[in-house]
C-alpha cells in the first residue's frame, strides 16, 4: 500500500512542480518579462546574496555548473550582472549585480509575489505549514551526508 502512494504522490510532486513553473513561465510572457524562472531564480539569488563565485550560485540555485553558466553567459550579454574580481584571490571571479539587474529585482519582485500566490489560494496558514514541513521532511531525507 505505501509503494503504491508513494508512486501516486511522486507522481502529483512532479506534476505540481511543473505546472507551478509553467504557471510562472506563461505569467512573466503574458507580462513581457524578458527572462525565464530559471533565470529569475539566479538574479534574485544574487540579490539576497551579492557576491558569488560560479559554484556559490550554482549550489544556492540548485543547478549544476554547465547549465548555470549558460544562464550567467545570457545574463550578462542582457547587462543584469558582471563578474568581478575575487579580493583576495586573482583565478576566482565573483559575479556581481549591475545596477541594471539589481534594478529588475527589485521591479519583477512584487508581479513574482503575485505570480506564487496564485498557487496558495484557498490554502490556510496551516496547510501551508503542514506542506512546508512535508516538503522538507522529503528534502531532508535524501541529503547526501
């Protein structure tokens, strides 16, 4: 009985995840948002963390390290970061924010408020913590240790 819920909540985890990011992905078109979610997720994770090395971001973002510098390398083509030179080591590069992407932060945070909203109508404040403290049971128990 467990295997056969395991497979059906497995199943409508993966379905969510990608409706949800579907979801996000139609909204920033219909809005003319030049960006995917994906990238989104990289300029918002510098926002909050303002100096990361390729790897740094690449761990916060959940992306392995080819995929991340496909995103970095359009990211900084569109001018929303820059890499920097790392203070204390020459061979390391940080990237950086410019002011044009910290700018589109801070302009597309509130529409991608709204945006994941959607997705938590008709939920209570304990649904949500139930979730979130489910979510993070799965998350914890495949952790590499």
């Amino acid at each position: 009985m467990l295997k056969e819920s395991f497979n059906q909540y497995s199943f409508i985890l993966d379905k969510t995840a990608k409706r949800v990011k579907q979801f996000a992905q139609n909204s920033f078109s219909a809005q003319g948002i030049d960006l995917t979610v994906d990238q989104w997720s990289v300029l918002k994770t510098l926002y909050e963390f303002p100096l990361l090395t390729h790897k740094e971001l690449a761990d916060k973002c959940g992306k392995d390290q080819p995929t991340l510098t496909r995103m970095v390398d359009l990211l900084l083509k569109k001018g929303y970061m820059k890499r920097v030179e790392h203070p204390s080591d020459r061979r390391c590069l940080h990237l950086q924010l410019t002011d044009l992407g910290g700018s589109k932060v801070q302009a597309l945070a509130p529409l991608v408020k709204d945006f994941r909203m959607r997705a938590w109508e008709n939920l209570s404040q304990e649904d949500f913590e139930h979730f979130t403290r489910i979510l993070n049971t799965i998350y914890n128990n495949l952790e590499t240790k």
